[in-house]
C-alpha cells in the first residue's frame, strides 16, 4: 500500500505492508532520489540476505 502525503510542507511517500501497519516507511524527494540512484545495489542486498 502507497500514500502520499505532506510532512512539515514537503511531499512524502508512505509505504505500509497493509491498511494496519503500525510501522510504516515514509520519506521525501531527497531519499526517493537517493534510492533511485542505488537501486540496483538495494535489489543486490535483499537477494544476498533473503
């Protein structure tokens, strides 16, 4: 499940596993940049420890 919303002025995204979870993931423009840009080394880490 993905929201988008605002924290202090600025866009965020929000990334929950369902409608109930408690500990959802949010961040800005900055760190969804920064993810973009290493994605393949993020897909590289889950297959290496999953």
């Amino acid at each position: 499940m993905v929201e988008i919303s605002e924290f202090k002025g600025n866009k965020v995204i929000i990334l929950k596993r369902d409608e109930n979870d408690k500990y959802p993931f949010s961040f800005g423009l900055s760190k969804a940049k920064l993810i973009l840009e290493h994605l393949d080394e993020i897909k590289k880490f889950v297959e290496s420890n999953s």
